[in-house]
C-alpha cells in the first residue's frame, strides 16, 4: 500500500518543497511589502520609539514597528474595526501615540 501512494503522490520540482521560509505576506507580495517598508521606514524608526519597551527591539526592525502601527490602529484603539476599509496611508497617519 505504501509503495502505490508513493508512486501515486505528485512530484513538486525541488524549488517549490524547498524554498525558504518568509513572513506573512512576503511570499505571495515581495515586492509589494519591500516598497512599503522602505517607503515607510523613515516614520517606522520615529513610531518605533513610542512602543515603550517595546522600542528598542523595533527600531532596527522597520517591518515590525510597521506591523505593531498596523495591529495598534486596527485591534487596539476605539474604532479599530471601522479603519479596515481605509487605506494603509490614512491608517498610519491617524493614529496618535502609544498608551
């Protein structure tokens, strides 16, 4: 029985079973979050520091002082939900500091 389902599984060329791991998002849209990172990096380092102690891991991280701004404005503060339908910009740009 083993031997039919190994004869019978599809075979994947090796750079599709054995390619890297990434984070979210960037395996389907690498370039597309590259560009916001990098476009957005300068404000990523300034809202670094208001995570408290947060601030020191995500300064040398843009990507996840991004992300934290992204979480922050859309689970954390009062009217979260209803800036879902909103572009990332206005997201990132209304939000005030960190508690």
């Amino acid at each position: 029985m083993a031997a039919l389902l190994l004869t019978c599984a599809p075979i994947l060329p090796r750079e599709i079973v054995s390619r890297p791991k990434l984070p979210a998002g960037t395996a389907t849209a690498p370039s597309m979050v590259n560009e916001v990172v990098e476009e957005t990096k300068p404000h990523a380092i300034e809202w670094a520091e208001e995570y408290g102690i947060l601030a020191q891991m995500l300064r040398g991280r843009p990507d996840m002082a991004l992300g934290t701004r992204i979480f922050y404005g859309l689970h954390v503060t009062e009217g979260g939900a209803s800036r879902a339908s909103k572009d990332l910009k206005a997201v990132l740009d209304e939000l005030g500091p960190w508690p």
